[in-house]
C-alpha cells in the first residue's frame, strides 16, 4: 500500500483489496487502510465486490472503491 503513495497525488478513484481480518502476514487490514486513504484526500465510497467464508457468509475481504 505504502509504495503506491506518489500515485495518488495523480488518481481521483482508487478500487484496492482490503482485509477485514488478517490473512497474510504483514497486511493492512480495512480499518488502517481507510484511515491512510483519509489521510490523503480520499473517502471510502462503496464495496464493488468481496470475498466471505463459504460457512458462515462473514465478508472477509473487499474490494473497496475510494473516491476524493
């Protein structure tokens, strides 16, 4: 996430896979990453897709589209 940065000085949307819990190591999770996209400008618009457990229908992860 963090070595797109110089990117979104030139984006008015961005659509990035986000985790509601973690999966990989080292990743962002939802949370921290609407908080970094506020950080630059951008709000989170709406989810355009997502991933949840086949079990228990619990959304794990997002694709989230944020807009400035």
């Amino acid at each position: 996430m963090r070595g797109g940065l110089k990117t979104l000085q030139r984006v008015d949307y961005v659509i990035l896979e986000a985790s509601f819990k973690p999966m990989y190591e080292g990743e962002m999770l939802f949370m921290n990453i609407v908080r970094l996209m506020e950080e630059y400008g951008f709000h989170f618009l709406r989810p355009v897709g997502w991933l949840s457990h086949p079990k228990t229908g619990e959304i794990l992860q997002t694709d989230a589209l944020f807009t400035l």
